[in-house]
C-alpha cells in the first residue's frame, strides 16, 4: 500500500465505500480500535468481537512485531499473511500496515487488506528484499506518473498526489466520481466506446488522452490502462497509469488545432520574447489580431504592463527557467486572468485562463463577509448600515448608496444611510427629515420594494417616477439600481445604489439577489438582536449567564430588581454570595453535575437573599452553553406563588377536600380520613366499589358511571357535582374529581377527591330560586307600576329628574308623560318647602330600602297645593340609581286631624278648669271610705257615713252633668261655626 493510501482521509473517506477491502485501524499495541464495513464482511465477525481484540488474532502465526517495528521505523510495511478463516486449505492474502498519521505515529496504525477476490491459496512469505523492490517500485511510479483506480462500474476509488496536482482537483472531489470529472469533450465518443470495449474484454488499453483541470485547462497524457481480473477472468478493478506531455504537445505544434479551439488563451514566445504563436482566444482578450502580434517583443505591444505582476513572473520564468502559475488583473478590459508559463527549449509556452468570474465570486464573497463582521462590530443598526453602504458603494463603483428601512405596519421606507463617493455628492444628497420618508408608492425605493426583485433604471433622466431627478443630474448620477433586502418572504428594506454610468460587470442580477438575501438576513438579525436585548431587558424574570465558576458573567435588570442590587455589585459577585446558607450546598453539587457529569438542562427550585437580606423564592431553568463553562439561566420570582401554595394547602384542609383512588387490577378501593369523614363512615368501614349504589341515588348513579366509562374508555377526566347519601343517611351536595392513569392503553388506575360543597350548593340552589323570584317580581312591577291607583314615579337619586310616571299620576297632577319626563321633582313643590326638601335629599342617599319621609306640599298643573304622603324605595332603573315613589293624597285627613285637635285642645282646657272642681267631693268619699274600712264604727255611725258619701256622690254627679253640658255646648259652638 502506497504512503497516500494510508493518510487518515482516504480511511474516513474511502473506508465505507470499500465494502470489498478490509481496512481496521489498531492502535500502538496492534489492538483494534474500529473497522469498517469490508472487515466486519471479510473476517466474519460483529464489531463487539472485534473491537478491543488484538490484529494477530485474524492471521495465522503472523509477524505482528516484526511488521510493528517496521512500521514505527519506515512509516510502512507490506507482506502477504495467511487468514485465520475456516476454509478448506490455507488463505493467504496481502497485507498492509501504516501509520495512520504520517506526522503523528502516535495516532494509530491501519491496517488493509486488498480486495477479497485477490485471496488466494499461495503460500506465505517471499523474498522480503522483493518486497522492498516492490515498493521501492511503487514509489517511483507515483513520483514519475499520474495514477488513478476505479472500481469495475468507473468509479475513482484511488488517485495519487499527480493526479490531484494535475487535475486540481482535491482527493475527496475525486474519489467517488467517473473519470467524466476531468474529460475535456476533445475527443469524439467512438474513442471513449473503443477504450471501454478494450479493458472491458480484460485488454491493456494504450492512448493519449486530452483531459480538463478544474481551473478549466488542458492537459494531455499517454495513458496505459490496465484490467485487473478475478478468477473469473472479469476485471474488478483497472488501474489507469498517465504520463503528462502537454509541453511535449505544445512544443511539437500537435496541440495546434486544440489551442484554436479552447477557451483559454494561448501564446509561445521565443527566447526573445516575441509572439510566434497567439491563438484566437488571446486576440478576443487583448483585442488584437494575430498578424499585430506575431514577431512583436511583448512589452513593446504592452508598455503598461512593464512592472506589473505578469511582467516580473515572465521574466522571472524566462531568467530561471522555472514554470510559474500567478494571477493578474489586467485593467483596459476588467480581466482577471491566471498565467501558466512553461519554459521550453525554443522560449516560454503561456496559458492563460480568464478567471474574471472565480475572482468575482472571491470578491463578492469577501464584501458580504466585511458586510457580516460590520454587523457583528457595530453596537446599533444605523451604524451596522452605514459602514455596509460605505462598503457597497466602494465595491460597485457607485456614486452614492443609501439604505431605506421599512416601518413595521406602516407603508413608508425610511432612510437610514447613506455613502456617497465625494463631499459634493453628499451635500447634493444630504436630505432633510420630511425627505426622508417616502411611501412604498414612491420613487425607486418604492417600485423595488412592491416588486420585491432588483430594479435597474438606466436612464434616471427619463424616467419620472424617479422622484429626485434634480438631484441625480447635479450629482453626474444617470442610472439607478434599486435592491430588496429578502429575508423570509419578508422585505425589510431597500438598497439604492446611484451610478455614473452603466453598471459595472460584478453586478450581475444573481450576485444582487444573493445581496438582497444576505443584507436581509443581516438586519433581520439585528432586529432580533435589539428585540431580544429588549425582552432581555424588559421581562420581569431573572435572565443571567453564569459560570461554571459560579460567577456572573451578563445579569438583566429584573434581576437587579428583584434582588435589591445594582448591576455592577452583582457582577462582582459569586453565587454563593446570594443564594439563602441552607441552599448553597446543594448548589454546589448541582454546579459539580454540570461539570462532570455531562448534565444539559436542569429544572429546579431555591431561596436568594436580597440585599436586604429578605429570602425570595427562584424557581431556575439552566441549561449548558455550547461554550465550555457557559451556563444559559432563566428564574422566576416564586416567592407569592409558594405562599399562596401554603396558603392553598391551608384552604383545604379547612375546605374538607378528601382524596380516594381505584386500583383497577386489584379492584381495590382506597380513601383518605378526611373523605372518610365526609361520608360519615365507621372507622372500621372498608370502602368497596358496591359502596357507590349507596352513596347515589338511580339518576345521580347514572351520571357518575357515565362519567367513569368515559374515563375508563376515553381517558377523559371529569369534575362533577352530585348528591350523596352518606352511610349516616344524610343527604349532602358533594364535588368529585377523577383522572385515569393508563399503560398500555389501558387504564390501571383512577384516583381523585371528593369535596363537601354542601353549605355552598344549597346556597346556590337558595339564589337561583330567589333570582327566578326576583325575575318574575320584576315582570310584575311593570304590570303594578301602571295598574296602580295612587300616583307613582321614579326619579334620579342625582338629578331628581322624573323617569317614569304611572297614569295615576298624570291624572291626578294634570301633567301629561311627556311634561313629567321633562321635570324634577323640585317643580311639584313649593319655594317654602325647599329646604325641607333638601334635607330629606340627603337623607335619600342614606335609606338604602323603603323611606317615609312624612307629609308635603304639591302643586298640581292648575296651581291647586295638596297634602300628600310619599313613600320610597331604592332601586336600579335602566342602570341608574334611582327610587320608587308612592304618594297617597292626605289633603282632607290632614283638615279632618287639624279640627279634632283643635276640640282636644278645647276638651283640655274644660278639663282643666273641673278638675279642681271634682278633687273635692271625690277626696271626701275617698276619705269616708277609708273611715270604715280603718275603724270599726257602730252601727249609728256607718249610717251616718253612708249618708254623708251619698252626698258626696251627688255633689260629683252634678259636677260631671255640669262638664258633659259644658261640653255638648262646645261641640255645639264648633258645628255652628
């Protein structure tokens, strides 16, 4: 195996492809480390007996050591090694060892086996000096010639150092590919036919061959291709050996034809350097015609080109007779051009190769790579785009650039930079703000925009939708490239470029629409840079790096916030400076995971100490950065949610919440002490699934196993409200939760709880029936309010306007509706009566329910004044706060109260003046009373007691007779008058 063959990337890159060859890489001791496919196949073994075994294994009695020490000595070692496979007689093979990295044999060796069909039965072993020849051979071979190996369907699955040199290709660009890479369509396909017949039939094809460099040159070479047979006699594999002689055809003038018709250029001068050959090519170049050329010393057709980098390399190429390959931009035409200069017998032989487009790209790739670091270098987005359009300007030859956002949601482009090529150009340019707004009607700006492609305009003169024509004339600028920033379907922006005159050749329409999209993607990520920076900034969580040396290394302001600190004292300081003491171990421990243990993402919850030594809660996301030492955190202030959790906790245990499961395989049933004592069972009760046809009624029954089936079959979870009877027989509302727990589709599980709502439900049952009472009270107001026969209204607490009147008291006023609804109830009343009119308004405001102020004065329409009585109600009338008034018309009782006090007052002025007159025989009987009841007179002297208290008594008689006359002629007096 040659040096190239045992290179690390033929064995990554070849070593699947070559499911036929055995290739196994051992490390220093000869111990299998990996192999590929062609030896797991070929030795007939798994990689977990392979790995790890040593390489001696899978021969028969080889020198192991002695091939090692050749190897660690020379880089290499070849021999052929009998197999140790089962099979009817001994297998021997040939057998390679190398390091695996020429400049580091430390890295391991490889070892390769050929082709399996190559196995044969000869005997081992050899002359080992045939061997060195044999190398030795190999060696001058891929020093002298080109080489290349191809499977039996075409395909490079070798190629030397030469072939690569020659080709430009590199080594992975080969492999793989048919030798159509490379052919240079000189030759007609009958050729091509009769080479494949050749080796195809197992015959050593001989021929020159003109092939085509990656760079687009020609190379000619005498080409030997020779079959390699398997014991079938068909070839597996061919070997092609080239020798190079496109000097040898230059010089002998056989390449003639070729050189007429190829793309690059091609000239032979002489030792003097004269033209004796150009062919068309050169002359498209340089704008000559042979007959101009031939004969002429070169630098006396091309002065300016003396002490350019062509002029140095062809004299240098001349003087040293030394080939040279170098670039050059040869400015009268704008033509990149690489120079191949061969020195010959008779002079130089100059290929030269038009790589205007290759050095395009390089040149377009190396704007858009400044375009990225500007981005990346600058803080905001007018400087990112400033520095961008000094960039583009510059690269196009442009006058003047200027770029133009759009505004989110709006229909106007903005400027936002610009570059001009002088001073002049920037003050013609130099805009005020109300000229820095056009709408995406407008302008260039606006038609590139709402075509979203690039827009040329190549006579800005004639073109009126080009809005600063003044402009552009003064500033020389008579074509205008407008480009859409693309990124996602979404345009952010627009381009402009203002030019001199036509648009240079780098500006072709592909590289502005790789432009548009790269600029795009450049702001649209700077938008979202300066968006995240913002939501960075403005979340209320804690956002913050840290390392993994527990240190800050980027805080946001939340966290500052939450934790009392400015953000440079947080930044001097280590984690464990904060975090609560009684966390910090476990902190620590978690840090060392991350460390060592090769952990990600890690969700978990701890106590911080803010500065002034308050403990807040941090629920914290972490996760591991792609740079080493990095870790990406996110914590949310939980400190309220877990005194609410506390508080929660209390809440039910207070709210009598029991839980209960079913072990669905056992058919067990489990509930907790609190659900035991809502359904008030004994304490040696042992629940069971048939207990449910106690607990529930026919209905309730039907809905809680509707619910569990659903459950069961659906994975559908429920929440509902039923009633109960406990094992007590009390009737109680309750609310039952259930989820299911499922494997395998099929649910094993189903817990929940069970809550006493009893208090709460009757509750509920109680104002919905007071609703509906409410409800149908309400439809009876209207019905009462105009059926009623005492006048009734509402008016505004505020305003005391009148909202409503009944047709009782449009009767009764005078007024009709209309006119009521126009007043308040100030326009009934009297001036007298205002004040006490107001204090019982602010009394209103206190009488949340019925009110009965006492009686007042109203006039009705005629003028005519009434006593009335009025009682009200607060109520809410079409959203106002307002009351319900009932006035009850008192005039004549109140006339009828007045005349009956008026005789009271009389009857107690009569009443007065007798009542002296009847103290006197009353007290006398009094007296004579208590004479017979306190003595124990004779006979004689109750006679004469008695006598003397009938007196008495006929004395107060009369006085009495006397009152009732006085009396009956007062009321006489009264009707009289």
């Amino acid at each position: 195996m040659t040096e190239p063959e045992l290179h690390k990337k033929l064995l990554y890159a070849l070593s699947e492809r070559l499911t036929d060859q055995a290739i196994c890489l051992l490390d220093n001791n000869g111990i299998i480390s990996d192999w590929n496919i062609g030896a797991e196949k070929f030795y007939k073994l798994s990689p977990a007996d392979a790995l790890g075994a040593p390489a001696s294994a899978l021969f028969v009695d080889p020198p192991f050591d002695d091939a090692l020490t050749q190897v660690r000595k020379h880089g290499q070692y070849n021999g052929q090694w009998q197999l140790n496979i089962l099979s009817p007689g001994p297998l021997f093979t040939a057998v390679s060892l190398g390091n695996f990295d020429m400049d580091d044999p430390s890295k391991g060796i490889i070892l390769h086996v050929v082709d399996s069909k190559t196995v044969n039965r000869r005997p081992a072993g050899g002359d080992p000096d045939d061997r060195e020849e044999t190398a030795a051979y190999q060696y001058a071979l891929d020093e002298a010639a080109i080489v290349a190996i191809t499977d039996q369907t075409g395909r490079i699955t070798h190629v030397n150092d030469y072939f690569c040199r020659i080709s430009g290709y590199s080594r992975e660009e080969l492999l793989g590919q048919d030798h159509r890479l490379v052919n240079s369509g000189h030759h007609p396909k009958a050729f091509i036919r009769n080479l494949w017949r050749t080796i195809a039939a197992g015959n050593i094809w001989r021929g020159e061959i003109c092939n085509q460099a990656k760079d687009g040159s020609y190379y000619w070479v005498a080409t030997t291709i020779v079959p390699f047979l398997n014991r079938s006699g068909k070839p597996y594999q061919y070997m092609a050996i080239r020798f190079d002689l496109t000097e040898a055809k230059a010089t002998s003038g056989r390449l003639s034809d070729l050189l007429e018709r190829i793309s690059d250029g091609f000239i032979a001068l002489d030792r003097e350097l004269r033209y004796t050959y150009v062919n068309p090519r050169v002359c498209e170049m340089v704008n000559m015609r042979p007959e101009d050329m031939l004969g002429k010393y070169i630098w006396d057709l091309f002065p300016n080109a003396v002490g350019s980098a062509t002029y140095f390399a062809i004299e240098k190429a001349h003087v040293q007779q030394k080939p040279i390959v170098h670039e050059d931009h040869y400015l009268p035409n704008g033509l990149w051009q690489e120079n191949r200069i061969y020195p010959t017998e008779n002079g130089l032989s100059i290929f030269i190769s038009d790589i205007t487009a290759r050095k395009y790209d390089e040149l377009r790739q190396v704007l858009l790579n400044q375009i990225s670091t500007a981005f990346n270098q600058q803080e905001t987005m007018g400087a990112s785009l400033k520095q961008t359009m000094d960039l583009i300007r510059s690269f196009s030859g442009a006058a003047l650039a200027e770029c133009w956002l759009s505004r989110t949601g709006d229909n106007d482009l903005y400027l936002i930079a610009n570059a001009a090529i002088d001073e002049r150009t920037e003050q013609i340019f130099n805009i005020n703000a109300n000229d820095r707004l056009f709408t995406i009607q407008q302008g260039l700006q606006g038609n590139t925009w709402r075509k979203g492609d690039v827009v040329f305009w190549n006579n800005l003169s004639a073109t009126p939708d080009f809005v600063r024509q003044e402009s552009a004339k003064k500033a020389g600028i008579t074509s205008a490239i407008g480009i859409p920033l693309l990124n996602d379907k979404q345009i952010p922006g627009v381009v402009l470029l203002g030019l001199t005159g036509d648009r240079a050749p780098i500006l072709t329409d592909v590289f502005l629409r790789q432009l548009s999209a790269h600029l795009g993607a450049e702001v649209r990520r700077k938008q979202l840079k300066r968006e995240l920076q913002h939501v960075f900034e403005s979340v209320p969580d804690i956002i913050c790096i840290i390392g993994t040396d527990r240190k800050f290394k980027r805080i946001n302001r939340a966290m500052c916030d939450i934790l009392g600190y400015p953000e440079q004292d947080l930044l001097q300081k280590r984690i464990d400076d904060l975090i609560y003491p009684g966390d910090l171990e476990e902190s620590k421990l978690r840090m060392q995971r991350f460390k060592n243990e090769g952990l990600e993402e890690l969700y978990f919850e701890n106590r911080y100490l803010t500065k002034n030594r308050e403990v807040v809660h941090l629920a914290w996301t972490v996760r591991k950065a792609a740079e080493k030492g990095i870790l990406f955190c996110v914590a949310k202030d939980i400190t309220e949610k877990n005194k609410l959790e506390t508080l929660l906790k209390k809440t039910n245990e207070l709210a009598r919440i029991g839980s209960w499961e079913i072990d669905m395989a056992g058919d067990t049933v489990f509930w907790s002490a609190i659900a035991s004592d809502i359904l008030e069972a004994r304490a040696d009760h042992k629940p069971h699934r048939d207990d449910a046809n106690h607990f529930y009624g026919p209905e309730e029954l039907e809905i809680v196993n509707s619910a569990m089936a659903r459950l069961i079959e659906q994975g559908e979870s429920f929440d509902i409200e039923v009633l109960l009877n406990t094992l007590k027989n009390n009737r109680i509302w309750v609310r039952v939760l259930a989820e299911g727990e499922f494997e395998h589709g099929k649910c094993t599980r189903i817990y929940g709880s069970i809550q006493d709502i009893n208090e709460r439900k009757r509750s509920q049952l109680q104002l919905l029936e007071q609703a509906e009472a409410l409800a149908d009270s309400g439809r009876r107001y209207s019905e009462l309010f105009h059926m009623s026969p005492l006048p009734m209204f509402v008016f505004d607490v505020e305003t005391l306007a009148y909202l409503n009147v009944n047709d009782a008291a449009v009767s009764h006023y005078g007024y009709s509706r209309a006119e009521f609804l126009q007043m308040t109830i100030r326009d009934i009343r009297p001036r007298s009566e205002m004040p006490k009119l107001e204090a019982v308004i602010k009394d209103l405001h206190r009488a949340e329910f019925q009110f009965k102020p006492g009686v007042f004065t109203h006039i009705k329409k005629n003028g005519v004044q009434v006593q009335v009585e009025v009682v009200s109600s607060a109520i809410i009338y079409q959203g106002r706060s307002a009351r319900l008034a009932l006035v009850t018309d008192v005039t004549e009782r109140v006339r009828h109260l007045a005349e009956i006090e008026e005789k009271n007052k009389k009857l107690q002025d009569i009443s007065w003046m007798q009542s002296h007159v009847i103290r006197a025989p009353l007290s006398r009987i009094m007296g004579l009373i208590n004479l017979l009841q306190d003595t124990d007179p004779d006979k004689e002297s109750v006679s004469e007691i008695i006598e003397y208290i009938k007196l008495s008594a006929g004395e107060l008689d009369q006085v009495i007779h006397d009152i009732t006359m006085n009396a009956a002629n007062n009321n006489s007096s009264t009707r009289d008058s």
